[in-house]
C-alpha cells in the first residue's frame, strides 16, 4: 500500500511513453474529469455549447458533493454563483432548491459588497445537482477513473505547444478518444490525508487519490506543487447544549441565487445556526499536541489562509477564543458542521478538545476532522478560455489551479484571513468550471471562445489574477480583489453576462426569455432617471412629494428605505416584481458611481484590445531587462493590459514591448 509522499513521487517519476491516439477515432468532442463543482459546470456547460460531452468521475455517487462546509455562497462568492447562474450554469439553481437557511450577507451596507449565501442540505445538494446532470441534453456520465492523458503526435503544433489531446485513458486499460479534455480532479491528485501522525492515501475520506494524472501533466512539463487544506469533526447535534449560545435565523424572505427563480424551494422550513467560541482550555490541547500533528510538522504553510485550520489560527493570531458557527447538515441528519474548527489533530484526542467549548460539554463526535495534501497545477500554464499552452485541448479547472511559487504575500490578504469567515473554493470551483468547459465545448465545434475580462465580472476578475500572478494558494474571491465592484455586483450579473452566454450558444430559451422580461420590464424605465438624492429631505417628505412613478423611482433611494415598504405603500406598484424594483433601487443609489466606472472601464477595455502575438519572442524585445523578460517569455500576456498587470512589470517595459509589437504587426 501506498503511504508516504515518496510514493508519488516514484510513481511520477516513472518513465513513461505518451499515448498516442489519432482524433479521427474521437467517441467524444470533449470529456470531463472529475464530479465536483468545477467538473458538474464544465460538463453541462460544454454540453450545452451542443458538443458531445462525457463526464468521467470515480464514483457517480458523489457528483455534487460539498466535501467541507454545507454551504454556498458569501461576500464575493455569491457573485460568483449568480455569474454561474448568469451562464445557465446549475450551482445557483441547484443551491435554491437545497438550501435550508438563505442570509444576505452584508446586507446594512451598499449593494457593492452584498453576499448571498445559504446552508445546504448535503443530500438535497447531491440530489438535485445529479438530476441536473442527467438531464442535460448532450451529456454521458460515466464511473470510471482517468489514469492518463493520450496526445495526437501526427498534428502540427504551435512553437510553444508540447502536445494536442486525443483521448484520456482509464485505470481499466480503456482508452476514450475526444479533442478537449477538462481536469477538475480537486483534493485528489496524489492526494494523502493526515490524521495525527496517520498517513494515508485518498483524495477525501473513504475516497481514493488520483495517482496517474500527476505523472501525465508532470511528463508534459507542468510544474506541480502540493498544497493542503482541513475539515473540521463532525458531530451529533442531539449531544449539543444549544441554549446559551447565539442563534442565527435566515433572512425573510429568502433571496434565491438564480435569476430564473422568484423564491426558494424551502422558504417556509429554514433552520438556524448557532455560534459558540474556542477557549483557553481548547488552545492548551492543541499547542500541547501539535509534535503529534503530521499535517503540521509537514507543512508548508501553503494551506488555505482563508479558512487557516485550528493549529494556524492559535499560532498565529494572539487570541484567547476563536469564532465557531455550529451549521447543520440537512433536515433528516442530527449532523453538525462546527465551522471554524478544521484540524489534523490525532483521533482519540479530538473529543477531549471539543469538549473545552461551551455547549460541547458532553458532545460526541461522529466523524475525526483531517488534513488533505494534494497535487497543483500552476495556473499561469493557463490561457483565458483555462485551456493550457503547452497542450492544445487541455483545460484545467477547480481546486487543481493552485499557487504560483511566489512567496509575497500582501498586507491586504492578511487582512482578509483574519476576518473571513471558514470558506471552501466551491463557487470559485464553479466558476472555472463553466468558463473551461463551454471554451472546450466551443473549441471542439471550432466556434469563437468566450472570454470574461475583469469589466465583466468576478470571473474574469479571477481568472485574470490566476493566469497572470498565479495563486499563492487556493484562489478564494473577495470583493476587495475587483476594481470595478460598483458595476459589477451579485444584483445585475445575468445584466452583465446571459448575452455573452447567448452569443456563445450556451444559454437556453427560458433564460434569455427572463432576461428580456427584466430588461423590458416596464419599472426598469426608472433606472434612467437622474437620481437625486438628499439625506436632509425626510421621509414624510418624500412621500408627499411622491405622486408620480418619478417619484417612486426617487424615494427608492432614501436612506433606510425597503423596496418592499415602497410597494406595499404605493398601489401603481403592486404588481411589480419585487426584484426588479430592488434593482431599481440599487441602480439608483449607484448611478453617480457606476458612471464613473464606465469611463475607467472603457480606458481598461483600450489596453485588452491590444492583442499580443501568442508566439512572440520576448528575448527579441530590446531594452527589456533579462527579469522581466523571462517572466513574460514563461506567462505569455495575451493583451497589454494583462502584461500591464504582471508582478514586476514598469511602465518602460510596456512602452518597449508596444513599440515591437506595433513595428511587426
Ligand atoms: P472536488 O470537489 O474535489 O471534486 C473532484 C472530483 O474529481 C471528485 O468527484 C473526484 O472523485 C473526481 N476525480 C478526481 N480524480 C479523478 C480521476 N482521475 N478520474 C475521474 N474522476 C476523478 N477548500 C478551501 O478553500 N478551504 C477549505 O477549508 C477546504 N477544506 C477542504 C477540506 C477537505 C477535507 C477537502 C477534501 C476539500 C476542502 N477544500 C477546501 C476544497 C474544496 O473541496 C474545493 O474547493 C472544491 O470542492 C473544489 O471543487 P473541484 O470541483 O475542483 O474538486
């Protein structure tokens, strides 16, 4: 049996002779790899662009799984899912019909930073994602473990390629032939969990690693790393002492993720969360045991910031009690997921530990909490469609796309870990999904790829940071992370996005329907009025004044005003769709910033239209220095404006490398 690290690497450094395949003898235009959040999205997403797709995954059981929290959504993230939803991708759809406890997060301040977020039912999660799934049209799902890449050696390729996809290969010996292939393999490359000084292979717990793949990207000369990342105990809620600890209930009404969605499926049956807190006596055990904690001892400190497990928050920060949200499971489980909590430490000392916190004086815990270590792939490999340059038809999505080798880290992201709240890279996941797997639907029917910029939203704002910097580890979204979050927010992204997604093929009728409905909807006429706005003019005021539907439209902007309150009181409204008139309000308070953003962006969009050539030779670029050159020789910008944003890159540097491409184009 396999049980160290070595282990990976003798299987990775195996020798190994590529697989070749010609594409004429493709069963299928693109196969997917792996069931999760990013693999669920690529393959429906590729599915729709009309390309025949197959989704390969261990075991069909677990698609959809949510393999920490029981939860999606949050401060930037929730953006993400409705930019998902935006695209016809299933995350938010699927989130509204599991969810058992939906809050607007941040929802006292601007829209700019509002966070949807829900708790999931874990099995109704499952559920409904895999009857999303089996429904898409285009679309096989398989069981079966990818084991290889197999490469077409007989095509031309470009300077810079290594290979182009043929097929994929499983454990079985069977070989599948397709053009595109989409990695969403997540915790599972090589993939070994750490309990205490316990060591052993899997990709989650009771779940095998993924043992081949490594050594096929490593062979094609992909620089991997390892990365690592928890999950907390679970525990058996009927054994808490809820009373005395801060109940949390969700919002009413319930905001749904989808935009084709007026409600949610559980709005009547929401069930609370409760908070509690570590105490000294918890921090004694774990400083006291940490000798006894692989998943420390071998750290490389390279594990999620944004959720930092119990040993990092205690050695780091200098506090006598940490936050923990006690979240349940789903409605037939008496499973609670203590949010906040993740460690490695071993077994039989974890209930000691969870016994110090108040309200777990006599709980009993029904699953260890563990650590995972796992193969990444370095995503400035990665192209915008997340197609990879050296292998043309490779596309990489997920939790794969770790960090980059650059140790900086800024004062803003250490900032951020300290006040984030526990978060997993589902959404994020999600997101890179749908864009690689409609750009490989899109490259397999030879049709034009759909890029999301940074104007556009999260999702380009993500990719963006993740092909041009590299993530330092996994890549988790905050507000703060965009420059453009006045006019991109979770309140307009099917305004932003569903006609991309249209253009591209890949948004059904129903939703472009829906979204004419907004744009054409008469109460929308509102957004082009010139708001004013004054805080000295009171509300009885404004109601006086309030005759016309002008007027309604201004109202809507005062402080402290409830679209709602605005509709039950003014009769030419009722019939309006409440949504609509939310984002009324909401274009209204933001209407002098979003116009600003519109000329910034519009000096952005100048910069992204500067194509650079993808096989450019930056050794041949004069007055470069050998740093900056190696570096754009290795990421290869494909505009100026992501040479622009590059670590490290001066305005000299730019005005050279423009002056050379405008002298050869
Ligand atoms: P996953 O959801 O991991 O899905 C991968 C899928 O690929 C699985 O269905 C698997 O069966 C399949 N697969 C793998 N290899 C193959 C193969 N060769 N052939 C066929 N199928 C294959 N993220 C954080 O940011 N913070 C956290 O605190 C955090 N905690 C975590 C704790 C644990 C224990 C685990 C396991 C993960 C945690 N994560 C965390 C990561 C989180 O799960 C991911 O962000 C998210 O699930 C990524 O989605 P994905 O689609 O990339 O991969």
């Amino acid at each position: 049996m396999l049980t160290s690290r070595n282990c990976w690497r003798t299987i990775r450094n195996a020798s190994r002779r590529p697989l070749s395949l010609s594409t004429s003898s493709a069963q299928y235009d693109v196969c997917v790899i792996g069931g999760g959040h990013a693999g669920c999205e690529a393959a429906a997403g590729s599915a729709r662009s009309g390309a025949r797709t197959l989704l390969l995954t261990q075991n069909i059981d677990t698609i959809g799984e949510l393999s920490c929290n029981p939860s999606i959504g949050g401060v930037g993230k929730g953006t993400l899912v409705r930019e998902v939803d935006a695209l016809d991708g299933l995350m938010g759809w699927v989130a509204d019909k599991a969810g058992i406890q939906f809050k607007m997060l941040n929802s006292s301040k601007g829209a700019a930073v509002w966070g949807p977020r829900a708790q999931m039912d874990r099995k109704l999660y499952k559920k409904h994602m895999q009857k999303a799934i089996s429904e898409q049209l285009n679309l096989d799902v398989r069981a079966g473990s990818v084991f290889d890449l197999v490469f077409d050696h007989s095509q031309p390729l470009a300077p810079n390629q290594w290979g182009k996809i043929a097929g994929v290969k499983l454990e079985s010996g069977e070989v599948i032939g397709c053009s595109q292939v989409v990695v969403c393999t997540g915790t599972f490359l090589s993939g070994e969990i750490h309990i205490g000084l316990k060591r052993f292979p899997a990709g989650r717990i009771n779940e095998a690693p993924s043992i081949g793949l490594s050594a096929s990207l490593d062979s094609a000369g992909f620089k991997l790393g390892r990365l690592q990342t928890g999950t907390p105990a679970r525990l058996d809620g009927k054994t808490i002492d809820f009373t005395g600890m801060a109940r949390q209930d969700g919002d009413e009404p319930p905001s749904p993720f989808s935009y084709l969605n007026a409600s949610v499926d559980n709005a009547d049956k929401q069930i609370p969360c409760f908070r509690t807190a570590t105490t000294p006596a918890t921090h004694q055990i774990v400083k006291d045991n940490l000798h006894l904690c692989a998943h420390w001892l071998i750290s490389t400190h390279s594990g999620p910031r944004y959720c930092p497990s119990l040993e990092a928050k205690i050695l780091r920060f200098n506090k006598d009690s940490h936050t923990i949200w006690l979240e349940p499971e789903g409605y037939d489980s008496d499973v609670i997921y203590p949010n906040g909590i993740s460690c490695s430490l071993p077994e039989e000392l974890q209930e000691p530990m969870l016994r110090t916190i108040p309200g777990l004086e006599n709980v009993k815990m029904v699953r260890p909490a563990y650590g995972v270590e796992y193969d990444y792939v370095d995503p400035r490999e990665l192209t915008a469609t997340l197609e990879t340059k050296r292998i043309k038809g490779l596309f990489l999505a997920g939790q794969i796309n770790g960090r980059s080798d650059s140790l900086l880290r800024s004062a803003q992201t250490f900032l951020l870990m300290s006040l984030s709240p526990g978060t997993t890279g589902y959404e994020e996941a999600a997101a890179q999904g749908i864009v690689a797997g409609i750009n490989a639907g899109l490259a397999a029917l030879h049709r034009p790829p759909l890029i999301l910029t940074r104007a556009d939203g999260y999702t380009g704002v993500m990719i963006d940071d993740l092909i041009v910097k590299g993530a330092e580890e996994p890549y988790r979204m905050f507000t703060s992370r965009s420059e453009y979050r006045m006019t991109i927010r979770s309140d307009n992204a099917d305004l932003r996005l569903t006609e991309k997604g249209r253009l591209a093929g890949v948004v059904s009728d129903r939703r472009w329907t829906e979204l004419q409905r907004t744009k054409n909807s008469d109460c929308r006429s509102y957004s082009d009025i010139p708001f004013s706005y004054s805080e000295s003019a009171g509300m009885e005021l404004a109601w006086l004044q309030c005759q016309t539907r002008w007027c309604h439209a201004e109202m809507l902007c005062y402080p402290n005003v409830k679209a709602s309150d605005v509709r039950a009181a003014t009769p030419a409204l009722s019939g309006v769709d409440l949504r609509i008139l939310s984002r009324v309000q909401v274009d209204g308070v933001y209407s002098i910033f979003v116009s600003r953003q519109e000329a910034d962006v519009r000096d952005f969009m100048k910069d992204e239209t500067l194509v650079l050539d993808p096989n450019l030779d930056y050794f041949a670029v004069h007055g470069l220095s050998s740093e900056i050159r190696e570096r754009l020789q290795r990421i290869r910008p494909a505009t100026l404006g992501a040479a622009k944003r590059m670590e490290g890159m001066t305005p000299v540097s730019l005005v050279l490398l423009l002056q050379h491409s405008s002298a050869f184009q």
